[in-house]
C-alpha cells in the first residue's frame, strides 16, 4: 500500500492535516495543495470542526517547499503544469489566509518555500529548536513567492528585504522575535500540546500560549544586525543596497555582500520589486495575482532553470547566471515579468 501523501482527519472538533511525504521533506506537489484545500473547504462550515491544525510525519522538517524539479522541467517548456500548481498552491495560500476559523501549524524542523505558504497564514504558528526558517529562492533564480510580497515587507524595518535577497536561515529566537512565528514551544512539548488543543478545540490560541516558553531577546542574533539592515537595506534599488554595504565595510556588511553576489542579478532586482510592490498592495488577493503572473514567467527564465540545474539536479552549486551582473537586468525586462495577464488568464481566490 503507498501511504497517501496528506493525512486528512477529524479528531474531536480539530481538523487534522498532516503532511506525510518525509522522505521529500514534505515537498508540496499539486495533489498535496487540492486534498488540502478539499478539506479546508469541507471543513468551513461544518459546526463538528471548531479548529484545524497542520503538522507533519517524521523529523527532517515540517515543509521544504514546492515540487522544484516539476516547476523547472515545465518551464522548460509552456510552463502550463507550474501555472496549474502555482494556481492549486496559490488558492490554498488565500484560503488559509482569509479562512474564518483558526489554524494551528506547528513548523518543527525546515520550513522553507511553499512550507511558509502554508504556514504563514495560520493564526498560530508554533516553531521548536529544530526549526530552521528561510525563503532560499534568489539562490535558484526564483523570488519569495507563495505571499512572501505581503508577509515579508510587513516585518519589521528592512529584515523581510534582508531575508529575500539574502536567503538567510533564521532559528526560533530570531523568528519568534520577527513575529515569524507566535509561539515557541520546546519538542519535549509538543505532544502535550497537540493533546491540549484536542482538549479544547475551540481556543488554541489559550493553549499554544499555555504551553509558550519565552525566547530571551539575547537569544536572537540578529538582534545585533536589526539597525544594519534597516540602515543598508532600506533602498529601492539593488545597486544601491550593494553600495551601501561596500561603503559600511563592516565585516558583517561585506559578509552580506559576498552572500547576495552569489545569488541570481535577475532574482535579486524581481525580489526587491516584488517586496516594494507588495507592500503597496491593499490586499493578499492582489499580491497572489501579481506573483502568479511573475511565477509563470520567472520559471520559463534562463536564471531559474540554471539555478535548478546546479542547486537541485547536478548540485555543483556553481550557477552560471545571465546577465552576470546587475547592470545586465534591465528596467524593461523587470516591467516584462511584472506585466498583468489578460483577463482570461489571471489569478482569481477559490469561487
């Protein structure tokens, strides 16, 4: 018997969502994002489900992100198998966003990509020390998609900028103090947890803060850095972000610079707008359109199959990027890739 993907369930007014795709990290797929959306939908107004809570099977992480491989080999061609998935993975993003009962998701281990999709949403979202939390995509040619244009410019100062251009990894501390993450719960815990919530389906938010250790401000590192980034990375432009850590010259600003001179011109430049735009934007709708029409042409671009290729299929870690340098990435070709699609072929929310 293959062991289905997604494990769906009522438990005593908790509708129960477990990912259970561990040998994949739980890599979403379009399968994964409809059965989750199904449930989601049947469980709106059934009265019997008072609560839901996402978790997932085994210990590597809770959701590593979105079926790369799949996304690269269909942007290879007409990309219409990444726009179904981004339109599947999109429309559960916004039904969890606007969805009118509480979610809990407990992000225990790697929660990158489309793992962040899925649980940035959640009213409570639950981190442990295993946690490892980052949005990677400039590194593969791509952008923080799956509502990383409204989440990320609505952290604090700068550090949701920081965050996309650089691909930082971030532990609980750092995110519990970015509000990330609302609770940080040890794993000794988290099945005491589970069994409250179960126990009181109607109020997890009691029970998530019941079962909360405090993270000391001490503990988070980037503490330290939160003025540098709100001071280098509080520009329109990537040049002028790059410029102002060559002239800080501080080991950790030139450390910062070194990272994004590793990561795709093309990606850094889309990210930035995709960040500035977002913030701009008076609802999450209107940021899911504007990514599903940067998603379906960002994937059929040379930086994104390059970037898949060395990163996930020949793992050399050495992408050949084109153009080379942010000088190469013109205003006309980001305008392109940000265009609106004709009516006909626009992102819309679930009917």
């Amino acid at each position: 018997m293959t062991e289905p993907e997604i494990i769906i369930r009522i438990e005593n007014g908790v509708g129960r969502i477990t990912l259970n795709r561990p040998k994949a990290i739980h890599a979403l797929n379009r399968s994964m994002c409809e059965a989750m959306t199904e449930a989601l939908l049947s469980w709106r107004d059934d009265v019997s489900v008072q609560s839901v809570l996402i978790d997932h099977a085994g210990e590597r992480g809770f959701c590593a992100g979105g079926d790369i491989r799949m996304i690269a080999e269909s942007g290879a061609g007409d990309a219409s198998e990444a726009r179904a998935f981004f339109l599947a993975e999109y429309r559960l993003n916004h039904l969890m966003f606007e969805y009118p009962k509480p979610i809990t998701a407990i992000v225990d281990g790697i929660v990158m990509g489309g793992g962040v999709g899925i649980s940035e949403p959640a009213d409570i979202r639950v981190a442990t020390e295993r946690t490892t939390y980052a949005m990677p995509e400039t590194g593969i040619g791509l952008f923080p998609d799956v509502g990383g244009g409204w989440f990320l410019p609505r952290l604090p100062g700068q550090t949701g900028v920081w965050l996309a251009l650089t691909g930082a990894r971030l532990k609980a501390a750092d995110t519990v103090a970015l509000g990330i993450h609302t609770h940080f719960i040890p794993l000794i815990d988290i099945e005491g947890f589970k069994g409250a919530l179960l126990s009181n389906p109607t109020d997890p938010l009691e029970e998530a803060d019941r079962y909360a250790c405090p993270t000391e401000p001490e503990e988070a590192p980037l503490n330290a850095h939160r003025e540098a980034i709100d001071r280098l990375f509080g520009f329109d432009t990537v040049e002028e972000i790059f410029a102002a850590l060559e002239a800080d010259g501080s080991d950790w600003g030139l450390a910062q610079l070194a990272l994004l001179n590793t990561k795709s011109p093309q990606s850094l430049k889309v990210s930035l707008r995709q960040i500035r735009t977002g913030a701009g934007l008076a609802s999450f709708a209107e940021n899911m359109a504007m990514e599903y029409a940067l998603g379906g042409r960002v994937v059929r671009t040379h930086d994104f199959q390059e970037g898949v290729r060395a990163v996930i299929v020949d793992k050399d870690n050495a992408p050949k990027w084109s153009p080379a340098d942010l000088s190469g990435v013109t205003d006309a070709t980001l305008d392109a890739l940000f265009a609106s699609l004709p009516d006909n072929e626009k992102w819309t929310p679930l009917p």
